[in-house]
C-alpha cells in the first residue's frame, strides 16, 4: 500500500516520527507544502496519515487546506490515520474513513486539563508506547483493523494510557453516528 504522512516538524510531536521512520514511506515534514503540491501527494498514494497539533478544522499550520471542499473530497477516497487531539472532530463531519484519535494527551498541561496528576517522564513513556504499537499496527492494510490492534496492545497501567485508548476510534466513512464510543462497529 502506497503511503504518504504529513507530519509537520515539530518538537513536541517527534516522538510520533517512531511510527513511520524507516518504512519507506512518502513523507513530509515542512509547515510550507502548498495546497496543489499536497493534493497531488494524496492523490498518488493508497493510504494518508496525518499527524501532528491539530484542531477540529484539521492540522494546525494547514486549517485551510483541511477546510477546503476539494481537499475534503479527495480524503474521503483514501484510508486515512489522523492522529491529533480533537480529530474526531474533523473526520466525523467530513466522513472521512480511517483510523483516528479524539483529544490525546501528550503532555503534562493536557494531562493536568483533564485531572491527572503525572510526570513527565509518564508522558514520555505513554508517547513512546503509542508510536512504537502503532508503528507494528500499520502493517494491516485496513484502518477498522489497525484500530483494534491499537486499542488492545496501547495499555498501560496509569490513567493517560486509559485515557488515550478511550479515544481510538474506527469511522467507515458512511455511518451515522450519535454515540462516540460506538464507533467501531
């Protein structure tokens, strides 16, 4: 399966480059892609991930890119894995199929947010648990199975781990869904 990952570069979010270094995939790093040479990349490859800060309007650094009808349309053609906080968000109302996360907690201002009181180094280690399972579970071809695999070998015995893997989630791209937590059906 052909693959292109959009992960803009970024400090906070290197840890996530574990999933796909050295797999031989397309991959782009830079905040200045311009929308017509990125929609050419996703047009000529099977399979898209997406990661990286994001909001419910797509990848911080390409919200109008993301927002965009075409752009929308082209995605809606392809497996996607969209790994940012709040992409449920993005990829519930534009029907978009693939794997995805909801809010994900990456670090400690997030984590404290949400009512846990963690270290970093519990971060780190949650962050390197996630990226090093999720990199074993790209070698399924389908999204729905790639998020199974994900939710039962992410585990961890504190509460990001808990957190994090209640918001992994599987949406075909069809389904009307009222209920978030039943979204892998």
């Amino acid at each position: 399966m052909k693959t292109f990952v959009l992960h803009p570069d970024d400090r906070s979010t290197d840890f996530l480059k574990e999933i796909y270094v050295g797999k031989g995939y397309t991959v782009v790093n830079r905040w200045s892609i311009g929308g017509h040479s990125l929609k050419a990349m996703i047009e000529s490859h099977d399979r898209i991930i997406m990661m990286g800060h994001g909001s419910p309007h797509g990848l911080i650094g390409f919200h109008s890119i993301f927002m965009n009808p075409i752009f929308i349309k082209l995605l809606q053609t392809k497996d996607c894995i969209c790994i940012w906080c709040n992409a449920d968000q993005y990829v519930i109302p534009n029907k978009i199929k693939g794997f995805y996360t909801g809010m994900f907690v990456s670090e400690v201002g997030e984590a404290a947010y949400f009512g846990m009181s963690v270290t970093q180094g519990t971060i780190d280690r949650s962050n390197r648990d996630f990226a090093f399972e999720m990199r074993l579970c790209l070698d399924h071809d389908n999204p729905k199975d790639i998020c199974e695999e994900i939710k039962s070998v992410y585990v961890g015995m504190h509460d990001v781990y808990r957190f994090n893997n209640d918001r992994l989630y599987y949406y075909d791209g069809k389904s009307v869904l009222s209920d978030m937590n039943l979204l892998i059906n």
